[in-house]
C-alpha cells in the first residue's frame, strides 16, 4: 500500500486542535484526533509549523484520515468559489482522493 499524497495530507485542518494535543499527538506517535498510538500503517500529515509551538511532525491512523478527508472535501466544496462555478480545483481533487484512497 502506498503513502498517499503530501500535498493532501497537508490540506488536512487541524485547526483549534494544537494546544490541546499531548506531546506524543505533536511527535506522531499517537493520531491527532482520536489519540490512538500510531502504528507502521500510520499516515504522515507532514510537518506542521506552530507560531505558539514550534514545529510538530503529526502522524494519523488512517480511518480518522479518511473522515477527516472526508469532512474537510465537505467543507471546502461549500466555500470554494472555484468548486461552486464547477472549475478545476487542486485542493477539491487532492482531498477526494485522499478520501477514497484511504477508506
């Protein structure tokens, strides 16, 4: 199985979440959003740089991955202007497929 893309798994919001994560969650040897310790199948979400934090390196399990991707394509389909007018949208195709790869 392969990795999916980092420039998907970047797109993923984890807005609101960083002062409420343990270390373990910012050093991705726990997921970010259901604190599980991650294993080998763990998915990257890239390195993330915090004004208050510094930089953190989160790794997710890959089922709350995929319903993040999900939720976040969601939103980003309500709100996106390009998506609205039915255009070509790099973050729409990034996250769609992020969510199918990893369900």
């Amino acid at each position: 199985m392969t990795a999916p893309a980092a420039e998907a798994t970047a797109l993923l919001s984890l807005a609101g979440m960083h002062s409420l994560m343990t270390d373990a969650q910012r050093a991705g040897r726990a997921c970010p959003w259901c604190n599980e310790t991650v294993t080998e199948s763990g998915i990257d979400l890239g390195e993330r740089h915090l004004p208050d934090m510094g930089t953190i390196h989160p790794v997710a399990c890959r089922s709350c991955v995929a319903s993040r991707a999900r939720e976040d394509y969601a939103a980003h389909c309500r709100t996106c202007v390009r998506c609205h007018y039915r255009e070509e949208c790099a973050p729409r195709l990034l996250l769609r497929h992020l969510a199918l790869e990893t369900r």
